[in-house]
C-alpha cells in the first residue's frame, strides 16, 4: 500500500518532523510504499531525511512562504503517487486536499495547538495561563488577530481569526483524526469536531538501548528542554529557589529566552547551583539522565503530549512536572513522580524537595516509570495502532 505523508518542512527540524520520519521508517520496515509532499526545504541533513522515503515531492500549495525552488501541485503528486492514504501532519491550510475526500482515505496527525487556537500556544495573553475556550469570539478579546510579522510595523501582522476557524472546520471531513493526549481529544471535542472521528495515538520513538542506572545518590535535577517562554524554565528556577535541601540544576537546550533565564538565574542567587549545559546531542544525553535524581518538566503552556518525560521515563527518573496538557497521560502523580496545579512554584518545589530528600522513593517511582515506558509506550505498539487508524492491510 502507498501512503502519502503531508508536511510544510522536509528535514529535521522539529518534533513533528521527527514523527513524520521515525513513522515512515517504520512503516517502510513493514513493507509499505512511503511518500511526502513538502512545503519547505530544510538543510539540516535533507538528504537523509529525504533518503526515508520512496521520494518526496515539492509542493507549491502546502506552505504560503514557499522558496523559489521547482514545485509541483499537489493534484501532480496525487496522480504521480496514487496513494491509497493521505496521511497529513502540520500544514497551515488543506484546501488542496478537499477533492479527495470520500476518494481517498485522508487521516490527519494534530501535533499542536495550531489547528484550534488562533494565537496557536493556548495561553492567554493577559496572564499567561491556560485557555480552555474554543475558538470564537474570546480569540478578539485576547488579540489574537495579531502576531509576530511586519504588515503592522513593529513587528507584528493582521491575523483573520474567522479565516483561522474556517481552515480548523474544513478538517472535519477527514476520516480519522488522531491526537496525542486526553487534553488534545478534548480540544478537537470542544471545537466541533466529530466524537467518533477522534482517535488518540499517543506519539513514540524507536530507543537505542538504554544502559539503566540506578538514581543519582546526590540531589541532581535535570532539566532538558527548549528554551522559550512555554517551557516554563523560568518557573523551575522560581521553584528550586524555594527547595529546603541542598540541589544541583542542570539545564539542557537552547533557545531565544536563554539570556534572560540566565539572568533571572542570577537575580535569584542561583549561580552556585544551576549550570546552563546548552545544546547537547543524543549521543550524549544519556550521561545527563545518569547524573539525574529527578527530571523536572515545568511548562506553561499545555504540552500536547510531552516526548520529554518518555525519555526521562526510559532511563527510570522520576518527573516532577505541572498538570497541564497531555502531560498527566504519562505522568501519574505519586506513581511515576508528581503532578503540581498549573504554575504552582511553590508545590513544584515541595514536589522535588520530596525526591530529593527520599532515595527510597526516588527508586520506586523512578522504578514504575520505567516499566510505564515500556508497556503502554512502545514503538512497536505506536506502530501497531498507526496501521490500525490508516487502515493498512
């Protein structure tokens, strides 16, 4: 059978680009036909990315800033592939793929908050809490008809807001339409998607074999996250501020709030006890999870699912996070570590002060989450349920 994969980029550049790869190699493995059809090229090892699929095609209508390079339309590909699916990721409009309902079997992966939140991050902007609105005319009131560009001069732009509404329905019609979590099925739910259409099919990577160690006798917290304002790094420093026993932070990634969590590090005190480690490849991660006794997950913003935590889980750290988004499907609270009420700083730090300050319990949750990772979040199991909502023989 011949599946056509739909993603704006072409290349590894982030989460969604990740699963669009991992899950055509997989089903490649499987003996399936896989193609794609891009929007835009990105140069970090396209080839490769490239090299997973039968061939991927340059399509003029998936992206609205395309590059200058040959494209072809998407009706070109359709003819050229003739897939048996559609299989769509993140794209900001679908209209190119209308004429193929009830044709085709179009299934579409909803990775993030882009198809139901015009302002696409799901935090309000007066008090950067979460919304649990669906999309209308709240969006206006928390202005989200304007966003970061320069049609408006200081860098912003006008946003149609009922143009956004109009694209997120248009993707009613589809057959199948899968999230990550509980709190993305809700999302589409709330938004006037069709109840039986909506499956969760919660995401997974293939893992090199993971050397298991024993927790961290000293009190080591791990942070490994992009760093941008929806991560929430800047939470886990207000929290670990309020820790009673001694601590060490380590902070993974990069990002453009960096320089400013650096200095919020430092208007704190906090210079003797958190290191800002920077980008580190997988290759070498695995030394940070050993260090670790806890991992801490401190978003903001409503993680559609949260890959991060699966990887703490498979190396058996306990997390310490916020309850928010898709995060309490992996994380249950007092089993593989603890949940803390939305941008609660001060239960964030009771959370991890009790980690640090009971080895014994440090164990055993660090113990269940690593069989959590193993029996409920699979790669082969992943694989399973994606043929099932494609419908593959």
């Amino acid at each position: 059978m011949r599946i056509l994969f739909v993603n704006e980029k072409c290349g590894y550049y982030g989460g969604v680009e990740q699963n669009v790869a991992v899950t055509a190699h997989g089903l490649r493995n499987l003996g399936y036909e896989c193609f794609l059809a891009y929007g835009t090229r990105v140069d970090r090892d396209f080839t490769g990315y490239s090299s997973l699929f039968e061939d991927v095609f340059h399509c003029k209508e998936i992206c609205e800033n395309i590059d200058s390079s040959p494209t072809l339309s998407f009706d070109e590909i359709a003819n050229s592939v003739c897939p048996e699916v559609i299989y769509l990721h993140k794209v900001p409009k679908t209209d190119f793929c209308v004429k193929y309902v009830n044709n085709i079997r179009i299934v579409r992966m909803v990775h993030d908050h882009n198809l139901c939140c015009p302002k696409k991050h799901k935090y309000l902007f007066h008090n950067s809490r979460i919304c649990h609105y669906k999309a209308g005319w709240r969006c206006y009131l928390d202005m989200a008809f304007i966003e970061r560009g320069s049609d408006l001069g200081h860098g912003f732009k006008y946003v149609s807001i009922s143009d956004r509404i109009f694209e997120m329905r248009q993707n009613y019609r589809w057959d199948c339409l899968l999230t990550g979590s509980v709190f993305m099925r809700q999302e589409l739910l709330q938004n006037g998607f069709p109840p039986d259409k909506i499956h969760i099919l919660p995401p997974s990577v293939p893992m090199k074999p993971v050397t298991v160690t024993q927790p961290s006798t000293e009190p080591n917290i791990l942070c490994v996250s992009q760093l941008i304002r929806g991560k929430g790094v800047d939470l886990l420093l207000q929290a670990v501020r309020k820790l009673k026993c001694r601590f060490h932070l380590t902070i993974v990634g990069t990002g453009n709030a960096e320089s400013g969590l650096k200095a919020l590090s430092h208007s704190l005190g906090l210079d003797d006890s958190v290191r800002f480690a920077g980008w580190v490849n997988n290759d070498s991660i695995g030394e940070f999870y050993s260090n670790a006794r806890v991992v801490a997950v401190p978003c903001r913003w409503p993680e559609p699912f949260g890959m991060i935590g699966l990887e703490a889980m498979r190396h058996a750290r306990p997390v310490v996070a916020f309850n928010v988004g898709g995060i309490p499907d992996w994380l249950e609270n007092d089993v593989t570590g603890f949940l803390a009420p939305e941008q609660d700083v001060s239960s964030l730090a009771t959370a991890i002060d009790r980690i640090l300050q009971d080895y014994g319990l440090t164990q055993r949750l660090g113990k269940a989450a690593l069989n959590r990772a193993h029996e409920k979040f699979s790669f082969e199991k992943y694989l399973e349920q994606t043929r099932e909502y494609l419908k593959l023989n």
